[in-house]
C-alpha cells in the first residue's frame, strides 16, 4: 500500500488518542451546523430527492471518535426535525464515514450503531476506507458531502521541494526565513492542485443539486501574524523534530 495511505489519527481511546484529544476541531464542527441545517433542507426540498424518497450522507476524513460521528448526527437531526415540520415522514438516509485504511473503523463502526436508531425508520451505515484524492463513489449517488478540518491534509508533498530535499520547516531559523517564499508558495500551489481535484472529484459523486459543506481552518494572505499563528510556529518545530527523528529510523517491515 501506498505509504501515505498508511498515516492515521492516534488510535483508540486512550489517553492520548485522537478520539481524547480532538475538543478543537469539535469546536470548529459545531460551527458548521447552521451551514449543514441550510443545505439538508435545500437537498430535502429538492423535488428529484423527494421524489426517489433517500438521502445519502457522506463526512470525508472522519477519523474515530466522537467527532467522527459529530458531523452526520448534525445532518440526521437536521434531516428529521426538516420532515416533522413538514408533517411528513423523514426519508430513508444512508450515512457513510470515510478515511484513510488505517483509521480506526472498528471504533468508529461502534459508534454507529447508536445513528441507525436515531432517524428511524431507516438508516443504513457504512465505512469507506479510501483517501479522498481519489474516486469514492459512483457517479451521481451522494446528496450532501461534508467535512470538517481535513483539506490541509496535501496528497504530497510538493514535488519541487522533495526533489531539492527542502523541508516544509527547516530547525535552522535563518535558512528557514531566506525560504519562506519558495516553501509557502511550493504548499500554495499543491494545496490549489489538491483542493481542485478534490472539487473535481466530488462535483462527479454528487446529484444534480446535491451540496457539500467543508470546513478548513486557515487565514488570509494579507492577513498579519497573530499568536495563534506562533503557536503553530511551534507546533511545526516539534512535528520537524519528530519527523527527523522518525526518518533516521528503519522502518517497519
Ligand atoms: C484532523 S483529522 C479530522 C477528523 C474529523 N473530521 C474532525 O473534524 O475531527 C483529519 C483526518 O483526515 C484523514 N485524511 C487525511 N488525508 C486523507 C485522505 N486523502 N483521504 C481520506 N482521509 C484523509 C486523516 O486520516 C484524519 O483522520
């Protein structure tokens, strides 16, 4: 398997998992509910949903924990309390979580089970192991796609960097300033070339109609530095480190 297929969330539910650890990005759920309420009603009064009577949901990037469910449980709630104002009865939906092989389904398949009780009479659940930069489905089955702090997760690194050995965060302080331009401007073009295949992708999974709701944290380029963009200053230096240190290692048969 492609190596980068194999990177992963923290698994389990420890301490130190993913599933412990991901209050943040919750936080940046949250804020996309107004956004998923809107969309589910348009997906729902569209005459072609109503008339086929189901509605199929898809997070991409949901990883394991409770934020991997966070996102559909939003779409459900929104979809029935849309169907009880109508006094009619909701359709059948079909939920489905997606991530990378090496996510850990078997949490997220557990919970699950407490979806398919939530929006009865049907709800059908599934995972799709798969990264997004590839197709996931056929064409013209998803009517609404969401997804929440996964876009800045590049297909690759870029390539001109790699192939001058230049990484995206050199401990070097000086060498690091004299290339911010070529480093960022190198990120910039990978992440226009991933996002646009990404649209690409999904504009072919969905329905005619159907919407997508994604969340990315970022900020303008004519924006100034704050603290928070030090703290990530930080938390680059520590993820160099790490990633020096892991490459010195022998890898894993
Ligand atoms: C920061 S987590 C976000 C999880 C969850 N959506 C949230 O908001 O808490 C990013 C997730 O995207 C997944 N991911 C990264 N690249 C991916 C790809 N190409 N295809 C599918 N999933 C991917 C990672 O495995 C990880 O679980």
């Amino acid at each position: 398997m492609d190596p980068k297929q194999m990177v992963h969330m923290n698994q389990g539910q420890e301490e130190t998992s993913y599933a412990r650890n991901s209050s943040i990005q919750n936080a940046a759920q949250n804020r996309m509910k107004p956004l998923i309420e809107a969309a589910i009603v348009d997906v729902c009064s569209n005459t072609s949903t109503l008339s086929c009577g189901k509605v199929v949901i898809m997070d991409l990037g949901c990883s394991s924990g409770p934020n991997a469910v966070a996102l559909v449980s939003i779409t459900l709630e929104a979809t029935h309390s849309h169907f009880l104002q109508l006094q009619q009865p909701p359709p059948e939906v079909c939920v489905l979580l997606n991530d990378l092989p090496y996510n850990d389904f078997n949490v997220v398949v557990k919970s699950l089970v407490p979806l398919r009780k939530m929006n009865e009479p049907v709800v059908v659940t599934g995972v799709v192991p798969g990264s997004f930069y590839e197709r996931l489905f056929p064409g013209g089955s998803l009517h609404l796609i969401c997804s929440s702090n996964i876009l800045n997760w590049l297909s690759k690194a870029p390539r001109d960097l790699m192939m001058n050995q230049i990484p995206a965060y050199d401990i070097d302080e000086h060498v690091r300033r004299e290339r911010l331009t070529v480093v960022a401007g190198a990120y910039a073009r990978q992440f226009r070339k991933d996002f646009t295949l990404f649209l690409e992708l999904r504009a072919k999974e969905l329905v005619p109609k159907g919407r997508m709701v994604v969340s990315l944290a970022g900020r303008r380029s004519d924006e100034l530095i704050n603290e928070s963009s030090h703290v990530w200053g930080t938390v680059a230096q520590i993820l160099a480190i790490m990633a020096s240190e892991y490459m010195g290692l022998p890898l894993k048969s």
